[in-house]
C-alpha cells in the first residue's frame, strides 16, 4: 500500500495532466480481503478509480468459489470493488447474475481476446453483456500474453469471436465495437467529458489511419471495413 500511494504521488498528472494513476490489484485468486479492502480505501481517498483482472481464468475462478462460496464478480461486489470507478479485464468466468451485478454498479470490463485465445483463458460472453448493457472496451492485456500491441486486431477478433459464440451477426457490429475503442474507453477512465469523441471542446485524442495502406477497402462502408 505504501509502494502504492508513492507511485501515485510520484507520476499523477505528469506530462501536462495526461498521466491518470489508478490503483489496482492483480486479481481476487492473489489477494487477500485486507489489501483489496484498503486500495479501494486509498482510492476513494486519492478520489481515482481502480484496475484489475477479474474471472480470468477457470481454474482461479474456482478457486475464488471455494474461497468465496460465490463467484469472482460477486466476491468483488461482496469486497465493494465494483462501481463506475472500477475496470476489469478479461470477466470470461460469469454467469447471467454476475453480469447484471456489472451492469447495475456501473463497472466497466476491458475485452482482451488475444489473451484469452493465445493462453486458452476462454471466450468470454461479452454477448451478454453487451445486452445487458455493461460498458465494455479493448485492451491488448501485455504483450507477451497477447504478442500484440495492435488495439484495432483485438477489436476485430473480438467482434468475430463474439458473432460466432452469440450466433448473432449483429452482436458487435461495427459502429458498437467503434465506440468500444472510442467513448466507451473515456468512460472507463472517467474521462469521457475530455476524450472520446471527436468534439469541440474535447480534446485532440486521435490517430490517423493512410489510405489505402491501412487495408481498409471502400470509403463507402468505412466503419464496418475498419472494424
């Protein structure tokens, strides 16, 4: 905890405000009550959000219900982790409960299909909770997990992965997965009245895509050929 409050009192908002530190914690299976109780109290505290890997895979996912009696995402809202200041990664091991507990506490979960594929987590039913209604973004998780640090090749796996496990062509359509990368990534670090969409008064977060060269086909359907 100590290593913690000196990390943020070192780099929060460095580099002319674009450093935002959140606490974080590895996952529940790594943890005990106490050092996750506290960080959620040092966040509250320092008024930041907080990170973690959440029912990444089955095996500590089951761990955590032997622990628990509950599963990982219940264990969480059980501790108070859960809320709009809070990102998770992963979340494959849930069940239809846990999901509306993530969808009711405003909790944002971060889709890293790479991972997941390479290191055989599973597939996650992010369908679901995009139903649901559960703010849901991209990461790359690291590189030596996911061999990529390629936001847009997490994107389009995601979206394949997620029409062929809902067997719905429209689940992670194109314009949802664009506003995964985009507004709903503001959200999740609270940010969304400063970055995330292309606005006056927003600020300038944005890349530039060459064309052709970025392989995306018809400026006619650019949105569904770029995702």
């Amino acid at each position: 905890l100590n290593d913690s409050k000196k990390f943020f009192n070192r780099w929060q908002g460095k580099y002319n405000g674009r450093l935002k530190v959140k606490f974080s914690f590895a996952g529940l299976p790594a943890c005990t009550d106490s050092l996750i109780i506290n960080l959620i109290k040092l966040a509250k505290e320092y008024g930041v959000g907080i990170h973690a890997h959440a029912a990444e895979g089955q095996e500590p996912t089951n761990q955590v219900r032997k622990r628990f009696n509950k599963g990982e995402i219940s264990a969480l809202n059980y501790l108070g982790a859960l809320g709009p200041a809070t990102q998770l990664a992963h979340v494959i091991w849930v069940d239809d409960e846990e999901i509306k507990l993530l969808a009711q506490t405003g909790t944002s979960v971060i889709h890293c299909p790479y991972t997941n594929c390479k290191v055989t987590d599973g597939i996650s039913p992010m369908y679901k909770m995009q139903k649901a209604e559960v703010n849901i973004t991209i990461g790359c998780d690291g590189g030596a997990s996911s061999s990529n640090y390629d936001v847009l090749l997490e994107a389009r796996l995601g979206s394949m992965l997620q029409k062929v496990s809902s067997m719905d062509e429209k689940t992670f359509n194109a314009p949802s997965v664009y506003d995964m990368l985009t507004i709903n990534g503001a959200r999740a670090l609270n940010l969304e009245d400063e970055i995330g969409r292309i606005k006056e008064g927003h600020k300038a977060d944005m890349i530039v895509l060459e064309y052709p060269t970025s392989k995306i086909l018809s400026e006619d359907v650019f949105i569904n050929n770029f995702i």
